[in-house]
C-alpha cells in the first residue's frame, strides 16, 4: 500500500496524537471535553436517526458513523484483494495456518473475557458482557510496526502476523454488522445498498468492459473512466451508507459492498507493498486519494473516543486487556498448533511454534478497532470509558512483544 515507516509516521502518529490530547483533556476539563464530543452541528437534520432516535447531527455521530465509514473501506479493499485476487494472501494452503491462527486468537479472547466477567458475579457479568468483540481486534497498522521492530522486516512470521491480522479484519467487519446494529434493524434497506453497489458494477464496471471484447485500446472503458472517474462510485456510496443507516447496521460499514463493485487491480502485492504504488487501477487511485482525508479522520477518531478519565478505569478495564493479553496468544499459540502439527498444514519457512506467542502478544495490540467497537458495545457511561480504557493500554502489548521476543529468543531477520 504505502511505504510502512511513512504510513506509520502519517496513520499512526495523527491517531496517537488525537488519542492523547483527548486523555489529557479529559482529565484535566472534562466538562468542555465531553460538550466539544457532544456539539450539535446539524439539529433536526433530514436524513434519518442520526442520534438517539433523534435527527441530531452531533461531531461525535459525523466521525465514528460517516467519516469512519472510509477508514473502514481501506480495510475492506485490503480484505477484499487478499480473498478474491490471484495472488491474494489469504487464498490458497499458505492461508490455511494463519486462518486457524485467527480463529484461536478471536475464540480465546472472547472466552477468556466471558469467563472471568462470569467469575466476577452476575451483576458484573451482565454490565460487560456485551463487550465480549472488544479484545477481538488487531490494529493492522500497529501490529505490522511492532512485528517488524521484534522479528525483523524479513523474518516470515511478518508476513504471517499480516495474513492474520487481515484476516482478524475481516472477522471484525462480520462483527460489527451482525453483532452490533446501531438501531432497530430494517434488512429490507440493504436491498438498496446492494442494488447501489450491483447498478453501478454494471453501468460503470461490467458494461463497458463486456463493449471492449476483442479490443485491447479497451474505448469505452476509457471514455467511462475519463469522463465519469470515481464519481457514479461516490453517488453509489452515499446511497449505500444511507440504507446502512436506515437499515440499522452500523452505518461506519456502509461503503463496504461498493468495493467489490470498483474496478480493480488483477493482482494483488499485498498490505504495505510498495508495487501497490504502482497500480492505476480505479480502486487503487481511490484508496490513494482517500490517504490523507482518513489520517485526518483518524486524528478526530482518537480526539473523540480516547477522552476517558483515568478514574474510570473497572472491571471492563481488565477483562478487555485480560482478553487481549491472554486470550490471543494461549488462542493463536493453541489453533496455530493444531493447524500446523497434527493438521499437518505446516508453518512458514523459518519460523517456530513459539514464534506463535510472540505473534500473539503483538496481535494483542488492539488500539483503533477496539476502541471503535467499545463506543458500540456500550452506551455512554462508566462501563464504555472503562473498556474504552483497556483498548488504549493495549499498546503496552508491543513492550510485552518485545520481551517476549527476547525470552523465546527471536533472532531479527532483516530484507
């Protein structure tokens, strides 16, 4: 996709930095905070429920539900490549360990969360419980920086954290739109999303390419992509994240059946590949132009759900990085085995078993993905801020992956 040390500098640093302006400021004014998060922009808009049953545009609800929405696509075109593309990551016997690997590392966090909300008593059990998606997530982005810093940018457990952490997105995706629907659902508006996303495939995609059979100068697909570019695309997706929102699923996935239907590249290099920059495929040329519009978002992103008072930290607190920090690597560690030893499916060249552990305290990293799916799990409140919480101390994985690291005795490979 990009160079990973600039994205990291670009994506990763304006998140962080949202991120902590949003915890000192929280803790030091918390009232102007929470009236900045909560600032009406549109009031009686007329485009639906946009706010608790109410037409009420706030900041908070045009960050987390429509411009997160193209934080989300980026990761579904990255999915969508590494399924359906020749070459694709997650095709084929290569996939087959890391998918097992991402089963374990999503079933042991969710069992290990729920297990000890169930020890805690039912009352404790009932507060949390639906935040059991929470420590499921891995933070792409972060996970690759931290693999590459304890295994080396050429050491294959790399390629295999990548494989899994495209994978855990996906899984997440799914989440998120059947576990965690914003409102009361209406499925019969997913009808227009999907006849969005089949009218233009058509129209914009098939049609003129079915017209340029037989002609390589390919014409009409020109004259469409001259003349139109990602426009019917945008008007596509509009309509599509306005049937999400009717529908009742999270709107922030309202772009994700327009992807496939973009023109795209035959092969597919793979997350952080440089021969992605490259590529001039519309869905490419898209994803580019999208870069620093979603670093700014995800700047707002951190500034709006990472404002939690230290005081708040509970009992979510700990069964989110509870989840996190054991559940993945006993979960990874656990299928990964079977997968590779009595499967027989086998591991990438050059690593180990115990290589697992390490890969499962950096997927432990949870960060963007599961703060967003705490602002979802829960209402506002003590127990959101509280698991809000244990996804930002989540990043204290990476100086656990380092140690880990040095106890198995990783030896850094470099390209």
């Amino acid at each position: 996709m990009y160079r990973v040390w600039n994205f990291l500098a670009e994506y990763s640093l304006l998140l962080i930095i949202g991120a902590v302006l949003a915890l000192l400021w929280a803790n030091t004014n918390p009232e102007t905070y929470h009236h900045f998060v909560e600032f009406v922009i549109w009031d009686h808009a007329p485009i639906g429920h946009l706010h608790d049953g109410h037409r009420t545009l706030t900041l908070h609800y045009l960050v987390n539900d429509l411009l997160m929405a193209f934080f989300f696509a980026i990761a579904a075109k990255e999915v969508w490549e590494a399924i359906i593309l020749e070459n694709g990551s997650l095709r084929g016997k290569k996939a087959a360990t890391p998918l097992f690997a991402t089963a374990g590392g999503m079933l042991g966090p969710i069992a290990v969360y729920l297990a000890l909300a169930m020890v805690m008593g039912s009352d404790t059990y009932d507060a949390v419980k639906n935040g059991w998606a929470i420590p499921t997530a891995t933070d792409i982005a972060f996970s690759y920086l931290v693999g590459r810093l304890v295994f080396g940018a050429g050491h294959p457990a790399v390629r295999f954290l990548l494989l899994l952490a495209i994978a855990d997105d996906a899984c997440g995706l799914i989440i998120l739109a059947i576990f965690y629907p914003s409102g009361d659902l209406a499925p019969q508006w997913l009808l227009v999303s999907f006849a969005a996303a089949i009218g233009v495939f058509i129209l914009a995609n098939w049609l003129p390419r079915r017209l340029d059979r037989g002609n390589q100068l390919r014409p009409v697909s020109t004259m469409v992509r001259k003349t139109f570019s990602f426009w019917p695309y945008a008007l596509a997706a509009a309509i599509s994240w306005y049937a999400f929102m009717r529908s009742g699923l999270h709107p922030a996935l309202g772009l994700l059946p327009i992807v496939p239907a973009i023109p795209h590249a035959d092969r597919a290099f793979g997350i952080f590949s440089d021969a992605e920059t490259h590529m001039h495929d519309l869905l490419n040329d898209i994803e580019h132009a999208l870069k620093v519009p979603v670093e700014v978002v995800l700047f707002f992103f951190g500034l709006m759900n990472a404002g939690v008072e230290f005081s708040s930290m509970g009992d979510a607190t700990w069964l989110v990085l509870a989840g996190l920090l054991i559940g993945k690597p006993v979960g990874i560690l656990l299928m990964g085995w079977i997968a590779a030893r009595p499967l027989g499916l086998g591991i990438p060249e050059g690593m180990r078993i115990i290589d697992l552990v390490v890969i499962g305290f950096v997927a432990a990293i949870g960060f963007t993905v599961s703060l967003f799916v705490a602002a979802v799990a829960f209402d506002a409140g003590p127990v959101q801020d509280a698991a809000k919480m244990g996804a930002l101390f989540s990043f204290f994985a990476a100086i656990i992956s380092i140690i880990a690291g040095k106890v198995t005795g990783v030896q850094k490979r470099e390209l």
